[in-house]
C-alpha cells in the first residue's frame, strides 16, 4: 500500500501485479491473495518464482507489458520468508538467506523517450544449478508418495 501511496495510484489504477516469491503462503501462489488484500479488482494477479532475482526479473517482466501497451500501471512486489525452510544448524548457507519484502509501482510514460528503465541484460546457467538447490524430496530420492503416482 506505501509503494502505491507514494505512486499517487489507487488499487483500483493498478492493471496488473507481479509478485515475485519462492515462498508463497499458498501452494498456487500469493499474487491474488494479494490482489485481494488491496483491493486491485481491475488488476490481473501472477506470481514469478525466480529465487533471489525474481524482483529484477518481475521488473524486467512489468517493463515489456507496459512497453507492449498491454498494461499501464504494475504492482511489483518482492518477498521471501526463507527462514522457514533454512536449517540454522548449516552455517554453510543459513547466513545466505533471510527474510524480506520491496514494492515499486511502474507507470507508463507518455511515449518510449519517459521511459526510465533504461534496459536490461539477463542470463541465466543452468549448468551450475547443483551449487545451491532444495529439490522437492521425490526428486532427490527417485521415489514418488502416493499422491504424485496418483496424479
């Protein structure tokens, strides 16, 4: 609500919400929960599960739609409450991760010239992903539980 307060947009100005998160509250994501909690009923609501790049990611994503023409104002919104799945004992990667929150509302701009996101430039190596994982346990083991055969 700061983030939009200090925009100078209502909920309702919102036309989409991007809420990027590895730790969602729900299973099928957090981004309509949040559309509700604020009251943005104009808006379509997704989350991006990109780990710790998902605020820039989520940025880079608001920028193409608003660029595109097809949304005028995005919600971004970045958090992550890690500690409830870090193991504190592991003093290798606990003090990596941590919890928090950020919201930045962009607008459109009058033409491609006001625009202030100047660019951007992302990558990604999947080659390395063996440095820093939490699969899901099926993954690990080979082995699915009863209710992912029955699915």
């Amino acid at each position: 609500r700061e983030a939009m307060e200090m925009a100078g947009v209502t909920p309702e100005d919102v036309d989409l919400i991007l809420f990027a998160t590895s730790t969602p509250d729900d299973l099928f994501g957090g981004a309509c929960l949040l559309q509700g909690a604020i009251g943005a009923s104009n808006a379509v609501a997704f989350d991006i599960t990109a780990a710790c790049s998902g605020f820039v990611v989520s940025l880079a994503t608001a920028t193409s739609f608003i660029r595109s023409g097809a949304y005028k104002t995005v919600l971004v919104v970045g958090a992550d409450a890690l500690s409830r799945q870090t193991d504190w004992r592991d003093r290798t990667v606990c003090v990596l991760f941590g919890d928090g929150a950020g919201a930045a509302v962009l607008t459109a701009a009058p033409s491609e010239e006001g625009c202030n996101v100047l660019g951007y430039d992302m990558k990604s190596d999947g080659s390395r992903n063996m440095h820093l994982v939490s699969p899901y346990s099926a993954y690990v083991t080979g082995e699915d539980d009863e209710a992912t055969t029955a699915a």
